[in-house]
C-alpha cells in the first residue's frame, strides 16, 4: 500500500472509531493514549490469529508422512498394504517419494526411507530391521510348463535368464546366485536386461523367462501362484532392507506411529517367510 493509502486507511478507523489515534504535528505523528491502548489490543489479536495459523498449518503437515523407498518397494511391497495402514492408521497421509537413488534425508524434508544394505554404512541414521536379502529364481506357471521346472541351479543354465541392471542402487545378480550355489556363470548371448524391477517381474509373468526374486518383494505373487520358486538354491547374503530415520532430528508422532507399522510389518512378513521356506 502507498503512504496515502494508508493514511486515508487509519482516517476512515478514526471517523468510526469517533475518536483520534495519533497526534499529528510537522514532521511527527505519535499515538494517543487510546491510540496506544488500541495498538496493544490489535497487536494481542494479530498474534492470536498468527498463533492459530500456524496450528493449523503444524497439524496440517503433521497429518503427511513421506517415505522415501524404491519404486520396487513403493509398488511391490508398500502398495499392496495401503489399505491395512489405512485402516490401522485412518488419520495419516502417507506420500511414498520414490527415486533411483536413496535420498539424504537429512537434507530433504522427509521422515522415513527404506534402504537396502549395512546399516554400518548409515552413520547419520537410526535403522529398524525390516526384511533380510533372501534371494532365489523365479519363473511363471506358463514358463514351467513350456520348458519343464528346473530343480537344480544347473537347469538354469541353459534357460533364458532376465538380469536387473541397477542404476545406482547394488544388487544380487546372477553370478553371485550361482557362485553361492558352487557354479560358474558364462553370461549368455541375446540377453534380457532391464533396469527396472518392477518390470523384470512383469517379463517374468509374461513367460519371458527366469529371474532373481526378492523374497520380501514378492511374497504376495508366491503366495497367489503367479510365480513359483525354481532352481533349488536360496541365497541368503546376509545383507537387510532397513527403516532409516535421520538422528539429527526428531520424529513427529505420527511418522513414529508409521515407523512402528512399518517395523510390525516387517515382523509379520519375515515371520511368514520363514515359514514359506521351511
């Protein structure tokens, strides 16, 4: 606003207010007595507003949790549970951030992330276990019965094998798989490569042929039948998907209730994994 507008502003306050606000001399203007009276009501009411304002917009933001993961996590491991965490947590806005790599949540704004490795490594972050690295063959009930089941790591070796090309992330590959099981991996002509996990698992479900499963990634499609455990040989590589959560700050409530969900999920995924295995 210009200098005139508010002077014509507080004119028109005076004229209902039916009484002057200021002593105006040359060159100086100073508050009345009940000018000053006004000031400190008008400033008490400024800052109530101000203080609900920011409630409000404090509860606001308190009602979203972010979770920075993977989009393999995001879509194969989070989404399916979205109902569950709405029912158990009804007052929470969970926002799942997904990147090709991990996020330094210490610089962005963001509470909780899933990481796939030493915890060691992870310095500046408290950790809760979420699910081991157990990793195996998968192929689709269609690709059985076209090429027959392989039982043993050798069968694989001559089948098509689809390979997760990691970006930025590390990850099992086929060598390691089979220099766990005792044997030596030649990398085959014309291969499947594909960066994205989520599609490796849908060429997998197309019959393209056989991948590396994540177990915790895949348990519902175990579960269903979409995909069937091939190969003979798990591996486990002793590595963990973790929750993480900066220690330089604290968490707000309710990305502390979401972390607990998160780690009861975890206990209950693990728990029947162990008993898929067994």
């Amino acid at each position: 606003m210009t200098q005139a507008a508010v002077s014509l502003a507080v004119r028109k306050l005076e004229d209902q207010l039916g009484v002057p606000l200021f002593h105006r001399e040359h060159r100086n203007v100073e508050l009345t007595d009940i000018g000053e009276r006004f000031h400190l009501d008008v400033i008490i009411g400024l800052s109530r507003i101000q203080k609900s304002a920011e409630d409000i917009r404090t509860k606001g933001r308190e009602s979203n949790v972010t979770l920075a993961a993977s989009t393999a996590f995001g879509s194969m491991w989070m989404l399916p549970r979205l109902a569950r965490l709405r029912a158990d947590l009804p007052d929470i806005d969970l926002r799942i951030q997904t990147s090709v790599r991990d996020l330094d949540l210490d610089e962005e704004p963001i509470p909780l992330g899933i990481r796939g490795g030493d915890p060691a490594n992870w310095p500046r972050y408290h950790t809760a276990l979420l699910a081991p690295e157990i990793v195996f063959p998968v192929a689709s009930p269609g690709f059985i019965e076209k090429r027959g089941h392989p039982h043993h790591p050798q069968d694989l070796l001559t089948l098509p094998l689809i390979h997760l090309e990691e970006p930025v992330r590390p990850a099992c590959d086929w060598s390691e798989w089979f220099a766990s099981a005792g044997l030596r991996y030649a990398a085959q002509p014309r291969r499947l490569t594909i960066n994205d996990y989520v599609l490796v698992i849908q060429a997998v479900l197309a019959g393209e042929g056989v991948a590396l499963g994540w177990q915790h990634l895949i348990e519902g499609q175990l579960r269903s039948g979409a995909l069937v455990s091939v190969g003979g040989h798990v591996l486990n590589t002793n590595m963990a998907f973790y929750i993480v959560w900066p220690r330089s700050r604290e968490l707000s409530a309710q990305a502390r209730r979401v972390r607990d969900w998160l780690v009861e999920e975890g206990r209950q995924s693990r728990e029947e994994g162990i008993r898929s295995l067994s």
